[in-house]
C-alpha cells in the first residue's frame, strides 16, 4: 500500500485522503488568552478523526477550566510543568507526561512555574482547534503576548464557545 504526503495547507478538503507533513514550524499560530497556540492538524484535514495543537503555555497562563461537549483531550507534555485540574482533583505534570480528558469531563492546565511549558494536545474526534483559529489573535513577532482580560470572554467569543462545544465552569 502507498500513499502521497502532502503538506497541511488551510485550503484544504475534507475528503483528502493521503498523508498529511507538518513541517516544524508548520501550522496556523495564534494568541489565545496569553497562551501560543499552533494548530498543525484541524478536523477539516483529517476528515473529522483528530485536531492537533502545539501549546506555549508561560507562567501564569493556561485556560479556565471547561468541559468539550463532542471532544475527548490529551495532553502530552514536551516540557515544562503545569498544574492540571481534572474534575476535583489538581496534580502536576512534567515532560514526558499524558493526561488524557474525556469528553464532559471538567479540567484545564496552569503554568504555576517559572519558565514556558511547552506541550502537545490532541482533541479526539477533532474539531475544538476551531476555537484558536476563530477566536485567536494573530501573533506579531517581537511582542510578548498579551493576557485577555474577562472582557475578551463575553459576546462573540461566548458564541464561539458554543460553537465549539465548550463550556466554561468555575474553578
């Protein structure tokens, strides 16, 4: 069996049915509440089985915690630490570390360190990539990444939320 390698591009199909080469550095980056996050596979790419994200996650950053209505999610972490929640129960992971989230679970990640975690996540079947793409800000080299404020989470990215099928819950 053989198939062709082709390499992602935002233009394409949903029924591509070849290989797909993300070279490093390859994907769309955008900034998304002070956090880096390069989507390198979407949905759209991978006829609905995975979106994959790349995260820089600096201290102090990492989402609040939320469920995904329709997506599992895993992590794994390629350096760094961050504080996850998963339900009730918060612990620590390092480099090299998984930690897997199912759909309607409640959790989110925090960087409680010093320096920039960087980490790997997968959302099973894909789709909540989405949200980065359409909610991110386009990053501008030389600039630190700015936090969003609650501001930045009420009218359009509510809905964006919705449509993503993610859910916001107090820690």
């Amino acid at each position: 069996m053989t198939f062709d390698i082709i390499q992602a591009t935002s233009d394409m199909s949903p029924d591509v049915r070849t290989g797909i080469y993300v070279p490093s550095g390859g994907g769309v980056t955008k900034w998304f509440s002070g956090d880096v996050y390069s989507v390198k596979l979407t949905a759209q790419e991978t006829n609905g089985s995975v979106g994959v994200v790349e995260a820089s996650v600096p201290p102090g950053g990492g989402p609040v915690a939320h469920t995904h209505a329709d997506q599992d999610e895993t992590f794994y972490l390629l350096s760094g630490e961050l504080e996850f929640l998963d339900g009730e129960r918060t612990f620590m992971a390092g480099p090299g570390d998984l930690v897997h989230c199912p759909r309607t679970s409640r959790h989110r990640f925090k960087n409680t360190g010093l320096h920039t975690a960087k980490m790997l996540f997968f959302y099973t079947p894909g789709g909540s990539e989405g949200l980065f793409l359409d909610g991110g800000d386009d990053p501008k080299p030389g600039v630190p990444v700015p936090g969003w404020g609650p501001e930045r989470f009420q009218g359009p990215m509510l809905d964006l939320f919705a449509k993503y099928g993610l859910e916001a819950l107090p820690e």
